[in-house]
C-alpha cells in the first residue's frame, strides 16, 4: 500500500457500532491508546472488519481534530 500519510498506527478492533449510515470503530494501539474511526456501514462490510481483527489506521494530519472534556 503506498500512501502520503505518514501516520499509521497498528491495531486491534475492540468494538465496531453500527448505525444507520456511518460506523464507529474502536481500534486498541499497543501502547494502551484507543483509536475511533467514523466509517461507513457499507465500509465495515467490504472491508471485512470485525472485533478481533487486526487494522492499519492512517491519519492525515488535516484530517485531526482535538477536543476538550470542558
């Protein structure tokens, strides 16, 4: 796979939650962080991703935001 993105983060789906139209997917990293994805349903589906599988997540620093528990 070549990309621009030079953020990849290794991990394991802890849990996938379906909605309507997107997806949340919770994604363990190694060093005890946790990753959500906001994907499509249709996503999940033709991706094969399940709880237990192994993911690359690849962030665009663009495409980060940050929020505050405030």
């Amino acid at each position: 796979m070549n990309i621009s993105a030079r953020n990849t983060f290794e991990g394991q789906v802890v849990a996938i939650r379906l909605g309507t139209i997107n997806a949340e997917v919770e994604v363990a990293l190694a060093g005890g962080q946790t990753l959500v994805a906001i994907v499509t349903a249709d996503s999940v589906s033709r991706l094969g991703l399940k709880v237990g599988g192994t993911v690359t997540s690849v962030i665009k620093a663009s495409d980060v935001l940050l929020a505050t528990s405030a």
